[in-house]
C-alpha cells in the first residue's frame, strides 16, 4: 500500500522574540523555562523545535494554555509571523523560502484562515462580506458573488445575504467568516480559536456544522483551541502544548489513555470518558458460528466456551442474528434447523456509538449488543463490565488499535 504524502510537514521551526536569541537557545538546550530565559535574556520564547505532519483531510489540533504557543505556531503555517528557523512545506514547496508574490499566491489560492472574532466589515452585507477575499483577489463581481452564494448556503446562511453583521447572532457571524474562507476554496483552512466566542451551545452546533462540512469538503483544517473538550470531538489528531513545545502529540484516545507526562495527566483527570469512548474501544471479540451449522453444532460450541448465546453469520460474515443455548436444545428435541430459531432483531450499533449512547441499551437487552461495520458484518459485542472497567480508567478494558482504525480515514 502506498505511503501517504503529508499535505502539511513542519521540521524543527522555532520562534523566538528579542536579540539575544543564540543565548537564549543555549539556556533551551539547558532545560530553562520560558521564564528563566526571558528574565535572563529579554527573548521570549514563542515555539521551539517543533515536528509534526498533516495528512490530506485531516483535523489537526493543536491546544494548549495562553502563551503555549498554539497560535504563534499557527500564525507561522502561512508567514504571518516568520519562523525563526526550521522547514515548513505545504505539498512538498517550503514555504519559509517562498519569495513575496509567490506567498501572496499561496495565501490567495491553498490556504484560508478563520478567526475568533469574525473579522466581518460591519458596512458590508453577508454576501459581500463573503466575496471580500475573492473581491481584493480582483475576480469579475459576478463570479465571486456566485462563489460567495454556494459557500453561504454551504454554511446555512442561504437568504441571509443582504442582512449585515449586526443583524446575525454570534454563531451567524462565525458562518459568514467561515464562508468567507470557504468561497476561496482553499486546500488548508487555519481556524484560529474560531468558536472560542461563542456561547457554548451555539459553539457545540459550530462543532457539529465543521465536521459534517468536512465529511463532504475534506479539507486539510489546523484548528487552534485550548478547550480540550473540544480538541476531543472534533480533532483526528491532537498535539498538545506547553511553553512552545509539543509535549505530546496523538490521537485523542492515545492521549487521554496513555498521557505522556504529569502535565498532559492534568489536562485529562476531568474528563468524561463516556463523551469520548466508542463501542470500538470496550467491546470484544464476538462468538460466531456460520448458518449452515446446525443447532448441535451451536449448543457445543456454546457449552465449550461457556457463553448462553452465539451470533451467527453468513459466508461473507454479515450478522444474521442470534441464537441462544435455550433454544438450541429445543430445536435438538423437536429436529429444528437454525433458521427455526434464529433471532434476526437483534440490538446492533456502529462501530463509533459513544459510550454515553449505550447505557440504556446496554442494560436493557437480553443478548449482548452486536457492534457491526458499515457492512453489517459483525465486529465485536458489548458487555456491561467491559463498559463499566472503561469507564472506571481499567486500559485493559479498552482497545485503542480497533479503535483507531474505525476513525475516518483521512486522504
């Protein structure tokens, strides 16, 4: 299979503020805090020494405290601020050696960036605020106003056009700075702490409007947040940091199971696991048996693995149904085949139903609940103490590689 080609590849880009910057590399090297370095050098330490790629489509967030350097790193992945050192190539080209006119193209046509405070002209209508970017790009009025339009409806601000800013509530002016990015059609969207204004519950829909958004745009989206709440729900990936470096940086299951240092254990202590766990992660493996065995078949393989009921499944392992021990002996007394016996209602999620959807279904079924892929083939079975150990922080209740490999793919 072959390798992927990152759309995005940072290598060792460091940005530090003030004149004395060897020395204050030399006190980095040490392990002197940003502290430390700024009172005994007057450099402050923006970003220091960081690595990461991201892949086509991908959500990659980056979060941390005030001054960890999120933004300072975000704001260097279009030269809005310039690197100090380091390498960083959007599709292969270093941008940090690109000459000015061949940036201003890069900003124009492959990157937009959205931000906190919405950034709209208030004399401008959410049409022309829409089409401002293509506008000081010189395209013809009725082109850009026709681009301006799809991305307002992508957004859902069709018959908005004509209101202004201070018509629309806060989640209303966010879709128009989004649309504004949008209408450019740009490869990498850079979203600057974006919904970190709104009131909570409009930032939750502002979650769930980027993400189905990116099911059908698939852009490449670097989102800053210090919210980790909302680093976990949307984010792919997530590189977390602190004091200008990346302290850790991985799927948000491997950070909140496996957090790297005493630091990131803080950032995670609060959350709720059931908000961010899925059936992938705590179920296990199914008991399965094909159709054409018959209820003697089943009933031994029931007794030997001391289970009360088996799933049974096609050639292509698609879930048929289920049959329990009671009925397997009862079809053995009264010469029944499986189909006699088979339960096709048998409860099913997908693969990335949150803990927290589960509960109720869980507890109040007879059977096991099947977790099945897209296909309908069956994938493993949930049991409420393997529920109840993910919950209460037992790893070796969860699968993070099953997973992992359930999330949407990105590229």
């Amino acid at each position: 299979m072959a390798e992927k080609t990152a759309k995005i590849e940072v290598r060792n880009v460091s940005k530090l503020f003030g004149k004395q910057q060897k020395k204050a590399l030399a006190f980095i090297k040490e392990g002197k805090s940003k502290q430390e370095i700024l009172e005994q050098t007057g450099v402050a330490v923006g970003v220091y020494d960081v690595n990461f790629d991201v892949q086509p489509g991908e959500i990659f967030v980056i979060m941390g405290l005030s001054g960890s350097g999120k933004s300072t790193l975000l704001r260097m992945l279009n030269r809005l601020i310039e690197p100090t050192s380091g390498e960083i190539y959007i599709d292969g080209v270093d941008l940090v050696k690109m000459k000015d006119e061949e940036l201003r193209d890069l900003r124009r046509k492959k990157i937009s960036m959205v931000f906190q405070r919405f950034a709209l002209l208030p004399h401008r209508t959410v049409l022309q605020n829409a089409a401002y970017g293509l506008e000081i790009q010189g395209m013809e009025e009725s082109e850009r106003k026709s681009k301006a339009q799809q991305a307002l409806e992508l957004v859902g601000l069709k018959g908005w056009e004509d209101s202004f800013p201070d018509e629309l509530s806060g989640g209303m002016q966010q879709r128009v700075g989004l649309a504004r990015a949008l209408a450019n059609d740009p490869d990498v969207l850079l979203m600057d702490e974006a919904f970190s204004a709104l009131d909570p519950l409009i930032r939750k829909d502002m979650q769930d409007e980027l993400l189905a958004l990116q099911s059908t745009m698939e852009k490449t989206i670097i989102f800053i947040t210090h919210d980790l709440d909302e680093a976990l729900r949307i984010g792919d990936r997530i590189a977390l940091m602190k004091d200008g470096k990346i302290v850790q940086l991985g799927t948000p299951e491997e950070i909140l199971m496996n957090p790297s240092n005493a630091y990131v254990e803080r950032f995670v202590e609060d959350i709720d696991l059931s908000r961010v766990l899925t059936a992938a992660h705590v179920m296990v493996r199914p008991e399965t048996m094909g159709i054409d065995k018959g209820p003697r078949v089943a009933l031994q393989l029931m007794r030997d693995r001391g289970i009360s009921s088996i799933y049974i499944v096609d050639r292509k392992k698609l879930l048929l149904g289920v049959v329990t021990a009671q009925d397997a002996s009862r079809a053995i007394e009264k010469g029944l085949v499986l189909q006699d016996i088979l339960i096709s209602d048998v409860p099913t999620v997908p693969l990335d139903r949150l803990l927290t959807d589960l509960f109720d279904l869980v507890a109040n079924t007879s059977v096991p609940v099947a977790v099945i892929d897209e296909e309908g083939r069956i994938k493993g079975v949930l049991i409420r103490g393997a529920i109840l150990g993910a919950l209460a922080g037992n790893k070796d209740a969860i699968s993070l590689d099953e997973a992992t490999s359930t999330k949407r793919e990105v590229g």
